[in-house]
C-alpha cells in the first residue's frame, strides 16, 4: 500500500481512525519524566475521577488494553462458569470475540437471541431464560447488550431499563458493550447515568478507541460487588499495563473537556450527511435507521466493484448483504461529499 492509501480517510471502520488531538496532548503530557507503574500514577486516578464523574456516581473503573478483554472479563466477573450469558446473535461478544467470553468465565455459554435493529427485547430475553429451569442446562447469569448496536442504533433509556428490569427479576447481571457509548449518549442527549446505573445496568465496556484515542478501554462497575477481585482478573488475562498512564492520560484528555462528546456528536453528524446523501440512489437501499455513526445500505454488486475500484474501503458485516458505512471522529463533510458524489455518478452509469 502507498502512503496515500494508508491516510486516506475512509468508511471502512471508527478504529481505522488515528489518534485525536486531545488524546496526543495528553499523552505527550503524561510522556514527561517518570511516574509509578500499574496503576498508581496521578493520570490514572484523574481519568476515574473523571469517569465517576460522568457517571455521577461512585463507580469502580479499571483500564484494560482493549475491548475484547474489557468484554470478556466484566462477562466474567457477572457469574460463575455454569452460567448462561444472553446476547443478541449480531454482537460483537459473539461474532467478534473468538470465544473470548467463554473462555475467560471458565465455560459459559452465550445464548444467540434474535431480535430487529440490532436490538434484544424484554420477552424474548424473559423466554430464553425461562426456558430450561433444569440443571442439565446452563443457568442465566447475565444479559449483555451493545450501545450502540452492532447495527448503528441506539437503546433508548426505556429500552434499557425495561430489559435491566428483566433481567433482575430473573437474577441476572446486566452488562453494556459500549465500544461505542459515546455515540449513543450524543444520540440521546441525555445525561450517561439515565442510560446505565439508573437504568439497571451493572457493568460497562466504556470504549474510546474508536472515539480518538489509541489503546485502552475502561471497565466500569456500578455495582461494584462485582469489581472484587477484579484486579487480580486483569492481572492475570496479561490486561493489567505496567505503564498504565499511557492508557489512561488520554481518557483525561477526551473527558476533561467534554472532546468525547464533541466527537462522538461529529461523527453521527457525519453519519447523518451520508445518509441524507444516499437517499433516493438508485440501487442504494438503507438497511436500519442511522442512529449514530454508522450508515447501513444495501447496494447492488456492480455498484460495490465500481466504489471498490475508486479506493473507497468499506465492509459487509456479520455476513449478511448489507454494507456498513463509518464515521469517525475525524471524518469530514468533504469526505462524505466525494463518497456521496461517487455513489450518484457510479449508480446512474
Ligand atoms: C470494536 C468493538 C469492540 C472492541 O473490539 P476490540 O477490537 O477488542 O477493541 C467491542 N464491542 C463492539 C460492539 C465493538 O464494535
């Protein structure tokens, strides 16, 4: 690949994304001289202040190097081995993790769960978990769902308090995926705490590599009985960082100025454009509502080769037709332009 290839902006993922600038400031800062390892250096401390924070709340928050690990050790901190997780069958928990939940919980099982948009629903979770009362079957022991979805929309408040209720009653923890939190919160516009401790969640994947910075998730516990012995869990999986300031001085540069948001706000602005863009395209067909940052389209083959051939990179996901359309932080209304201007002049050829 050549170095235009490389800095190309494009559709193709949120993570293809670099760093932002206020994540590189605050990295640079942390960069001065030396500071205690592991954990108990002042960036660190900061960056949880700052999460507690926006959660207003006070929650116990670890740093781990990404998301996959962020999921899999807070699924394995909700239950024991013999317990069932309740996932929707498009999550990344299931169709991106290679096994990482189960592995790191000793052997539960994810239980696929359909559902429209991305999204799991109160009565189909409440059937699932009701179905096999017996010991011969996997007991439920948490629900894990994704803000935002896997297809670009967003749980409103209700939606999550009506499945956390769900869950709870039936004596299950209730994890968030949120890789992309961020954008789901500048979707809504209401404050974080109305979408996860007041709305029943327990635990979050609290993701900012795809909102700008370079490495490093947060693993927040609301209820925080489940965060003992949590330390030992990331030691453990190879996820504590020795220079752990290096993951945590850019979660102070992204919240202490509100960037997260600002960003995560851009980003779905620029989803938006795409999408009024697209419409009305002959052979271009919106899959789900644009929620947040992303845009899914169904598009006929001839259209994909031709977009292909002019250097746009852009993925089918959980092999299904549909092509998922990214914006990042970085992306800008240029870019959607130039993409839109050769989606138009490609279809109609
Ligand atoms: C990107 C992503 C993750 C984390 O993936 P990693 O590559 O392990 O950082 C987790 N959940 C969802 C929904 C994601 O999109």
């Amino acid at each position: 690949m050549t170095a235009t290839a490389h800095s190309r902006r494009q559709f193709a993922s949120d993570n293809c994304a670099g760093i932002c600038p206020e994540a590189w400031a605050a990295l640079a800062a942390a960069n001065a001289g030396h500071a205690v390892s592991y954990g108990e250096d002042p960036w660190t401390g900061q960056a949880c202040d700052l999460i507690r924070e926006v959660f207003e709340t006070d929650c116990d928050v670890f740093f781990v190097f990404n998301g996959t690990a962020a999921n899999a050790l807070a699924l394995a901190a909700c239950g024991r081995s013999f317990h069932a997780i309740f996932c929707h069958r498009h999550s990344h928990v299931e169709d991106a993790e290679c096994g990482g939940p189960e592995f790191f919980s000793g052997g539960s099982k994810l239980v696929l769960l359909p559902g429209d948009d991305g999204k799991l629903d109160p009565a189909t979770l409440e059937r699932a978990a009701r179905l096999r009362p017996d010991f011969h079957y996997p007991k439920p022991g948490a629900v894990t769902l994704t803000q935002c979805t896997e297809h670009g929309t967003v749980y409103s408040a209700d939606e999550i308090r009506a499945l956390s209720a769900t869950a709870h009653r039936l004596e299950m923890k209730v994890h968030l995926d949120g890789a992309r939190f961020a954008n789901a919160v500048a979707w809504l516009g209401c404050p974080p705490k109305e979408i996860t401790w007041r709305a029943g969640v327990d635990v979050l994947s609290f993701g900012a590599t795809k909102n700008g910075i370079a490495v490093g998730e947060a693993v927040v516990f609301f209820d925080r009985a489940l965060a003992r012995e949590f330390d030992y869990r990331t030691k453990q999986a190879g996820q504590l960082a020795s220079k752990m300031r290096f993951l945590s001085a850019p979660w102070v540069g992204l919240l202490a100025d509100g960037a997260w948001l600002r960003h995560a706000r851009h980003a779905n602005t620029m989803a938006q454009r795409l999408e009024a863009g697209l419409r009305g395209v002959p052979d271009v067909a919106q899959s789900y509502p644009c929620q947040a940052n992303a845009v899914f389209v169904r598009m006929t083959e001839p259209l994909v080769q031709a977009l292909h051939a002019r250097g746009w990179m852009f993925y089918q996901m959980h092999g299904e037709p549909d092509y998922r359309l990214m914006c990042a932080w970085d992306t800008t209304a240029a870019d959607v332009d130039a993409f839109v201007k050769d989606v138009r002049e490609l279809a109609a050829a």
